[in-house]
C-alpha cells in the first residue's frame, strides 16, 4: 500500500537537508546558506547551494535542484518511495507495514527489503534464541556491550541450511529475490536454495545512511574441523558494490566531519572495538584493498586518511598503496603502524581508547617518513643507489598529488627526511611527471585507436561478429607486479578485434585452478595479480573464480556447462582437455623445474606462475628498451637515464623472479 500523505509530510519536516546533503558533500555556511561542491557534477569552485530554512537545493552549475526527496532520489538513484523510506529510517519515523508486491515494487526496493529483514532475523537469532547463545557468550567475552551488539546490528546465523530460507518464506519473501540479495545459494541440481550463512555471526555492512547492504558471516569455532574459510561475504549485487563501500562509515560519519579525518583500518572487529572506545572516526574497506571509489567517498567528509594496518610487510605494501591512492585525490595521507603483533582490536582491548589516540597521535607518519623507514627496516638503504632508488619510488607517489603547491610541500617534506637536497628531488619531479603526461598521452591515443577500430568494424559488414573483449577489473591481489607493455605504437598487424588466446603456461594455471578447485585458485590468486593474465577471456576466467571464492562457492563445472557463456565455456574446455604437460623446454630456458601436473600440481602451479610473470616482465624490459632507443633519437639524455634506472630495477625484478621470492611472501 502507498505511503499515508501525513507520513510523507512527517519524514519532510523531520529530514534536515543541511543533514542530508552533508553525508555527500562538504558544505560551508555562506550566508543563510551553505555552499559546496556539486555531487552531479565535477566541478573546482563550489556551485551548490542549500538553503536550510527552505530546506531546498540547487546547483548554479548543473542547475539540478529540488527538495531533501529529490535530493536522495537524485543521490541515490531510487524512486520517491523509497527515497522516503531511507529518510525515514535515518530519522527513526515508522512506516506502515507494506505488504511485498513483487509486481508494484522494483528489483532494488524489494533486495533492500529481503537484507532488512534478514538483519532483523539475525539479530533476534543472536539476542532472543537458546540457539545464538554461543554467539552472544563470544561476543561478550570479547568484551563487546549490549548497546555496541545493537549499534552495529550483530547477529547469528543457526546452523541450519534453511533457517533464513523458511523465516523468509513465512513473511512472504521469494527464495529468487532472496538469491539476488546474496542471502542463498541455488543448489547444484536445481532443487532449491540454502542459506548462505549457517553457523556464522553475522555483520551487517550499511550504507553511508545506514541501508543495509550486505552481510559478512565470521565462522563462531576458529578450530573447527570442517574445511571453511573465516570469513564469508555477500556477493556483488544490485545495491551492494564492495569497492565503494566502507564499513562503519554510517556510524563514524559525523565524527570524521568533526575531525577533518578518517582512520582507516582493516576488519570488522577493528571498527567495533575502536568505536566502543570512544574512537569513532574510523572505518573499515569491507575486505578489499582500498579503493579510488572508497577515497572518493573519504573526501566527502574528510581532508585527511589515516592508515593503521598490520605491522609486516603484506601491510606496509598495502599502507604504501592506500596513501598513494589517498594523495591522487588531494588528500592528506598518514599511517600508523600498531606494535607487531597487535591489530587496533587487540590493542584498544588491551590498553583502552585514551591510549590508543596517544599511541597515534605519537607515532603517525607521514608518506616520506614512513616509506624511508620502511625501506631502511628492509635494508633497502645501503647503497647510494638503493638510496636514490628509494628517493625516485617516493617522488613518484608525491607526482601523483593533483595540487602543485601540496606536491612543493612534500618535496620540502622528502628532502628533510632523506637529507638531500630539495633541487635534486625537485628534478626527479619533473622527470616524473614528465613521464605521467606521456602515459596520458598513450592512454588518450589507444582510446582513440580503440573507438576508431570499433567504429570501423561497426561499419564494416560481419556475416558472424566477433565477440566483444571485456576487460577485467582488480581482483584483489595486493602485491606490487611488473608494468604492461605499451603497445599504443604496435603495428596495425598485431591490433585485432579477436579474443586474446592464453599463453602456454597461463593454459596450465587454468586447467590447474578448474582441476583442484578453491585450495588451488588460493594458492594461485595469492601470487598472482589479476591483471597478470592476459585481457580477454582468459583474465575474465580468472575474474569469475576470484569471485566464486569469495562467495566460497568455487564451482569450476560451471564454465563447462555454459553458466559463464560461450567464451569462456570455449576457454575452459580447450585447457581442460590439453594434450600436452608443461613444455620440458621451460627447464632449459630459465632452469626452473617441471613437475607434472597430476603428480605435483603446486609445484606446477609454482612453475607456471613464475614463467608467467618472467613473461611480463621481459614485456616491460621491451618496452623500456624501445624508450630508450627512441629517448636516444631526441638526444633527451636525463630521460634516458631514468629510463636506465627503470631498466635497472626491472631487471632485478627478473632475479627475484627468477629465484621465485615472490612465492616466499
């Protein structure tokens, strides 16, 4: 049923626009108004304007504007019911029960109302029920309160393979439209569904307003016998994108626009246990290495991001990524390493939330810092040219920083930790962004090659189209790989529209991965990085195994039984029913091993990996070579020597290659 006209009105005079539109833009009072950047369009002087006595906005740039309905209709792509339901959640104003209409209501609207329900069901599972006792006592043990359980939504899933499956069923709620809101899983012969989560507490992961949006399971026994990861995740959905997405920023939203700064930290329980503390201005990047999208909704609230990850080495690579992400947005960038040992859980468990703040507040870094003691913490430093080495990766982070007059400051900033003068690195900046503005000029003429071949082939009569390339996006591999070959002056010969066939060795990863199953695509996918694999359908195989992992549903039957499509049902078929082993040949080339597939798969996949990633980077060294021939040509010598230097480090990549270091990580 439709939403009373006197409710509609209730939510209107409740809902505070300033409130509202601050959740997405920084506003500053000017006047009887407040002003900001538009969120509809891009912009670098302020245009947007809101008016809180009308409790009206309006764009002088993009002339979008409208009231707080419009505003999250707009904001949030969501018709006008549901705009007003989202704010009257966020105002704590009840609704009448709607009956669910699968045929009145969208898709979206109804999987925000099968997640709704099932936190509902979780949390009275966890709080109300003989059965989530276990789960409450570990939750309690862990020292976490009544109130924090309901701030967060915790919750607990039985042990059942239906328990949410039938509760939903009773209220009404499809199992289809449950599947859609990654709630559970079709069963392999068709027969119906199960629950996703069984045995697990739940944590619910909100919106910014506080939708929810997903869930991750954390299994209750960590010594339990049964073969299954910590962790289980929501899958990607129709409202639920993990990379723009922060966990906890609903609720440390307001603290960070108080403070000019958000702390960035790793899980779940970080966030939790820091907010119970009193530190409320952190969040967490819901289990994905951060992100641009997930920086770009950290500037909406914040000037400055605080990085706290683990104290090895897998988390100062990732600390070093974050902050290079954070400064290309203009950002301030810092990190903060925790005693090792100690993740901020542990240690604001252990030592409370004044001492925690005390401890980063005394011991936060920022980027020249960190990155020049990291590298001396590695022994990176002993050389003088280990040292200009490290000088030249941390001028290549400050390059990226859009505001020159911030890039001069740390300039400045790497001269005094690095005790060099602040006219070389000056040079070394220029260089560097030199080199930028040519990778955006490639980029600019591949795109431009791009749509010229795909316009001439769209005019060009086909009796069968070739299937379109897709591109592959990030899975998730954290870990530093060699650059790809530029190819925006490869000869029109080599440019074609057809699927990218895999390499020898990358055929062996496939059929090792489709084989051995989800213990193999691990071992695989935690050396290699997605783009590793050549575009096409070979890095889209690889891409839908990354995500069946993630939902802990690795079923490689699929790609043969067409679930994929046709490309990849092609691909997986033609790997699967190769002739041949690894060729002997790889012993004779760069002396690595060769075990046979079914006798030592790992040690295969070990040999393949590294075979593979010699393959690019020699790609890399290519092309280096050919920039420095062509740098010779012009006479431009202080390119030519930085171009030396990459050739350098790219060569002492092909050692540790070669002596397969990345396999000890």
């Amino acid at each position: 049923m439709p939403i009373p006209d006197e409710k509609v009105e209730e939510v209107r005079a409740a809902a505070d626009i300033v409130d509202v539109a601050g959740d997405y833009v920084q506003l500053k009072r000017s006047g009887s108004r407040f002003m900001g950047l538009c969120p509809f369009h891009n912009e670098d002087t302020p245009s947007f304007s809101v008016d809180p006595e009308k409790n009206l906005y309006y764009c002088f740039g993009c002339q979008n504007g409208g009231d707080v309905f419009k505003f999250v209709q707009e904001i949030e792509g969501v018709g006008f019911l549901e705009g007003v339901r989202v704010l009257a959640e966020r105002y704590n104003i009840p609704l009448p029960e709607e009956e669910v209409d699968q045929e009145a209501a969208n898709e979206r609207e109804s999987i925000l109302h099968a997640l709704r329900f099932a936190a509902r069901f979780f949390y009275h599972q966890l709080t109300q029920t003989d059965r989530g006792r276990p789960a409450l006592d570990y939750l309690r043990d862990r020292g976490y309160t009544p109130s924090t359980i309901k701030q967060f939504g915790l919750g607990y899933a039985p042990d059942e393979w239906d328990a949410l499956l039938t509760a939903a069923e009773d209220q009404q709620l499809d199992p289809e439209t449950l599947e859609k809101a990654g709630l559970v899983v079709e069963r392999n012969d068709g027969s119906g569904y199960y629950d996703r989560y069984r045995g697990r507490i739940i944590f619910p992961i909100f919106s910014h307003i506080g939708k929810v949006l997903a869930f991750a399971g954390r299994i209750l026994d960590p010594d339990d016998d049964r073969d299954q990861p910590k962790y289980i995740n929501s899958p990607e959905t129709k409202v639920y994108h993990k990379k723009e997405v922060l966990y906890g920023l609903n609720h440390a939203k307001r603290a960070i626009r108080q403070t000019d700064e958000v702390m960035l930290v790793e899980g779940y329980t970080d966030v939790i246990s820091l907010s119970q503390a009193g530190v409320e201005n952190v969040v967490a990047s819901s289990g994905t290495a951060l992100t641009e999208g997930q920086v770009q909704t950290l500037h909406r609230y914040a000037k400055r991001v605080l990085l706290l990850y683990d104290a090895d080495e897998a988390g100062s690579r990732a600390t070093m990524r974050g902050m290079d992400r954070v400064l290309e947005q203009g950002m301030g960038a810092y990190a903060v390493e925790l005693p090792e040992g100690n993740d901020p859980d542990e240690y604001v468990q252990e030592n409370g939330g004044d001492a925690f703040n005390e401890y980063v507040e005394e011991h936060r870094q920022d980027l020249p810092s960190f990155a020049y003691q990291r590298a001396r913490r590695q022994g990176e430093l002993k050389t003088p040219e280990d040292r200009v080495e490290v000088q030249r990766d941390i001028i290549e982070s400050v390059a990226h920083i859009p505001d020159p007059n911030l890039r001069r400051e740390y300039v400045t900033r790497t001269s005094e930790v690095v005790n060099v003068p602040d006219a070389d690195l000056f040079r070394m900046l220029e260089e560097e962004r030199e080199r930028l503005e040519q990778q955006a000029r490639r980029r600019q003429k591949r795109e431009a090659k791009r749509q010229e071949r795909q316009s001439q082939e769209e005019q060009a009569p086909h009796p069968s189209p070739a299937p379109a390339e897709a591109s592959a996006s990030d899975g998730g591999a954290n870990r530093p790989q060699p650059p790809p070959p530029d190819t925006s002056e490869a000869p029109p010969q080599q440019q074609s529209s057809e699927p990218a066939r895999p390499l020898p060795e990358e055929r062996v990863l496939l059929r090792l991965m489709l084989e051995q199953g989800r213990r193999m695509v691990e071992h695989v996918l935690g050396h290699m990085a997605l783009d590793e694999f050549t575009e096409g359908p070979p890095r889209e195989l690889v891409q839908a195994l990354v995500e069946m992992y993630q939902n802990n549903n690795v079923r490689p039957q699929s790609f043969l039984d067409g679930a994929h499509g046709d490309r990849l049902q092609q691909l997986a078929a033609s790997v699967m029913v190769e002739e041949h082993e690894a060729s002997e040949n790889w012993a004779e080339r760069e002396d690595i091993p060769v075990p046979k597939l079914n006798d030592r798969p790992y040690a295969a996949a070990e040999s393949a990996m590294k075979l593979l990633k010699l393959d690019r980077v020699e790609d890399a060294i290519a092309e280096v070579r050919d920039r420095i021939y062509e740098a010779s040509q012009n006479e431009k010598e202080e390119t030519v020597q930085r171009l030396q230097q990459k050739m350098m480090s790219l060569q002492e990549l092909r050692k540790h290659v070669q002596r397969g270091d990345f396999l000890e990580d």
